[in-house]
C-alpha cells in the first residue's frame, strides 16, 4: 500500500480530486467492503473528517469513484417510487434514454467496456451490486431483492452489450418502444414474477 | 495491409498455423464478409487452394480462427436435433456444463474477455453471429430467427458476464439445475414467444 502524503492544506481546490484518485484505487484494489474511509484519507493525505466533509458516507464516496456522467439515482427516483409493479416498463425507458444520449454514450462505454478488466470483478461485486442495484431493489420492495436484481443486471448487462459495444442487429438499431415490449417482460418475470425454488440469497 | 510469405512449402507442418494466423489476423481487421480467402492465402504465403484443403469453406476457417476449445456444433446438435419446443431448457444445460468444466473455461473467458476489444466488434457482429449463431437458429426452425437469436445471445453474455467474468452472488454459485430454471422460461420466450410487431429483421 502506498500513502501519498503530499502535505496538502485542508480544503485546497486539489483536496477533493486527491481523495476521489485514493478511492478509485483503493476501491479496484480492495473492493467496497474492503476499504475504509481511513486508509482511503492516509492515502490521500487527508484527515478522515475532511473525506466525509467532501462526500457523506463511504457509499456516496463510491458512487463519486466510479464517476458515472449523471446521478443515477435521482434519474431513477421516479421509477422506484411507484413500486414494483409495472417497474420494468418504466425502468427500461429511462435506461435506454440514458444509453442512447450522445453525450453520455462515450463515458457509459467507457464503463462497460472496463467491465473485463480483473479489477472489475472488486468494484462490480461490492460496490456497483451493493450501492447501486441493490437500493433499488430495496427501494421497489421486491421480495427477495439479492436474488432478484442480479437476474435484472444479467439481461441489462447483455442488451448494453449487444446494442452499444458490439452494435448487433437488430437490436443495434431497434427503436426504444420496441426494445421495451421485448425485454420487459424478462425483467418484470426477474423483478415481480415467479422464480424456482433455489439457494436462499446470501 | 502485410503480406507474410516467407516460401513455406505445400503441406509443411506450419502451413496450416500459418494460414489460421493469417485468418484471425484478418478477421479480427475486417470482418467475416471483408475477408476473402485469397486474401488470407496471400497473406499465409500459400495457395488459395490449400487454404480449402485445410480448412474447407471460408465458414469453417472462421470457426477454426475463433480458437473455440470444442466443436460448439457437435456439442449443439442434440440440442438442435429436437427443434425449437423446449429447446431452451435442454440448451441451457448444454452450455452450463460447457462453461462449468474447468477444462474449457480458461479459453472461454479469454474469449469473453476479449468481447470488448474494439476488433470483436467485427469478429461478432459480422461472424460469430453469422457462422455460429445464426445456423443454431435455422436449424432449430425458428421463425425471425435473425430476430430472435441475438436476443437470447443478450441474455446467454449477460449470464456469462454476471456468473463467470464478475462472479456476482447469487448467480455464480447457483447449481446448474436452478440456473435453467430461472433462464429457460426467458430463453424459450425469445425463441418461439411472442414478440411485439416491429422492425422486419434486417
């Protein structure tokens, strides 16, 4: 482990970055779970306190590491707040106005693209299934949201696969309301429907 | 564009790795369709003829050039052979014990890996689609099957993505039998579903 002391002043414009720099590596290197908000400020030369000054708590400094164009979140209040019901149909249109947005594109690709690095395997386990994915199942209500949600990111995962990196028709040029007929009722069946008796989720 | 020929004689015993190098070289850079075998045999060095003697059609060169650690056509026959009613559910099991067996899955992890090189663009798109995908949907008499195949390819990489690449719990522990159970439903609606009226496969 290497702790960049650079003696910075508390509050410098460059504190901030420092932090996020620390938190990207640490998080690759060790996971969500992993790393803690201390080891993150000794490498970035910082007093804890200031780490959650600048970002609240080790989630949310997560979600500012893996530096996503927009706040997902918020994008998706609306979907989660009228449940689980219907949820696929409303979380399908958002998420494709997202992918398809030429501005976003490139830093989503980006993204989807370094899912095949191995230091992948830490932030999407931990962290990416743990503060994103996973409030949403909680936030929908679903039963059994750890067992759920994975199965919803399987086949959102390959539709961004098909569709964005590798442009396969005729999903590649599918038109949005079409791409919601086919596949929600996938996720709906993940979300809401019935699932063979199995593991119990960890 | 290179053209590697170095005089290899007929039939020596590194003609026909010479000609694969040549392939995947040529393949990956310009697709399935951009490629000819002339070209290919000018670039091994050797007589477009004995290009089809190793290797037959420009589709069977293609298949060798993928490198895949078993014959994926041989293995999907008995899949293929009882066409598309319930075919999810005896294709599923198929390839899980393919992808389980710790003899194959190096390579085939090299191989998804690989999924986000800018060059797989082609080799998909353009090939594997072409060559291996889309036959297993003809064969299995499906109707729109250029409609239909790439997505249960989205769903097939997204299970691949989420189980073996990133190991997300609970799906990459799951017993194989409970995996079926959960896709297959998925899989078949792809196949012989309904789907929504849209575009008419390209």
């Amino acid at each position: 482990m290497t702790s960049v002391s650079r003696g910075r002043r508390p509050g410098s414009p460059d504190t901030r970055s420092a932090i996020l720099d620390a938190a990207r590596t640490m998080f690759a290197r060790s996971g969500l779970s992993g790393t803690s908000v201390r080891a993150i400020a000794a490498a970035a030369g910082v007093d804890p306190a200031l780490v959650h000054h600048y970002f609240g708590s080790k989630d949310e400094l997560f979600v500012a590491a893996l530096q996503l164009p927009f706040d997902f979140r918020e994008v998706l209040a609306p979907v989660v707040a009228h449940g689980a019901d219907g949820a696929a149909e409303r979380l399908l249109p958002v998420f494709l106005s997202i992918w398809d947005d030429p501005q976003l594109q490139p830093a989503l690709l980006a993204l989807a693209r370094s899912l095949t690095d191995p230091s992948s395997k830490e932030l999407m386990r931990d962290g990416f299934l743990t503060v994103v994915i996973g409030p949403i199942g909680a936030a929908l209500g679903l039963e059994e949201p750890e067992r759920r949600m994975p199965l919803v990111a399987s086949q959102m995962m390959g539709l961004i696969f098909m569709r964005y990196l590798l442009e396969v028709e005729p999903i590649a040029s599918m038109p949005a309301d079409e791409l919601v007929a086919t596949f929600a009722p996938t996720l709906q069946r993940y979300l809401t429907g019935p699932l063979p008796p199995g593991t119990p989720a960890a």
